[in-house]
C-alpha cells in the first residue's frame, strides 16, 4: 500500500469517526443553546413585565403622596384655625375669669361695708351713751 493510501486509512478509520461524533456533540450543543435562549427570552419578557409594573405601582406611589400631602395641608389648616378658635376662647375664659373674681371681691367688699357699718353703729351709740 501506498502511503497516501494508508493516510487516508487512518483518517477514515480514526479521524471521520472523530467528526461524526463532533458533529452529533455539536447538534446536542446548539439544541440546549437554542433552549436556553429561549429560556433566557422567556425571562427577559419576565422581567420586562416586572418592570411595567413596578413602573405602574411607582406611578400609584407617587399619585398617593400628592394625595397624602394635599390631606396633610388641609389637616394642617384645620389644626391651624382651631388653635386660633382654642386661643380665642382662652383669652374670653381669662376674661370671664376676671370678672368673676370681681365680683367675688365686689362681694367681699360689700360683706366688709356691713361689717365697718356695724361697727360704726356700736360706736356711735357708745358715744351716744
């Protein structure tokens, strides 16, 4: 036999067999390729919606603090002007608080008049005597 032939003995006895087993590797290769890109495209449009709706629940979020801060700023005029009715009816209270307290000495000065009045009728009548 030649060498040339002998060669391509080998080859054919060694190295086809070699390429057929690559080919069929290679096929199993691009087959789990193609099932994990889908896998992968399955994921991406998963996170994409996940996205969306983490977009729509910022969306609501951010509508639902306008709405908190328009309440609180109502709330807080509301608070506002019942402090100032609070104060208002406090400064009438210290108000009804003096009168009263005259009158309390109005009448403790008229309950001393009748005392002094007494008084000076005892005396009156001592030098009368």
């Amino acid at each position: 036999m030649e060498t040339g032939a002998i060669v391509k003995k080998i080859i054919q006895e060694m190295v086809i067999p070699e390429f057929g087993i690559i080919k069929q590797e290679n096929g199993e290769i691009k087959r789990i390729l193609e099932l994990t890109n889908k896998r992968l495209d399955d994921t991406n449009r998963h996170l994409i919606e996940q996205s969306r709706r983490i977009d729509e629940i910022n969306n609501r979020i951010d509508n639902l603090r306008v709405e908190l801060k328009e309440e609180i700023a109502k709330n807080t005029q509301r608070i506002d002007e019942t402090n100032k009715r609070i104060d208002e009816t406090n400064k009438r209270i210290d108000r009804l608080y003096e009168v009263i307290v005259r009158r309390e000495e109005h009448v403790d000065l008229k309950q001393c008049c009748i005392v002094l009045e007494e008084r000076l009728k005892v005396i009156e009548r001592r030098l009368a005597a």
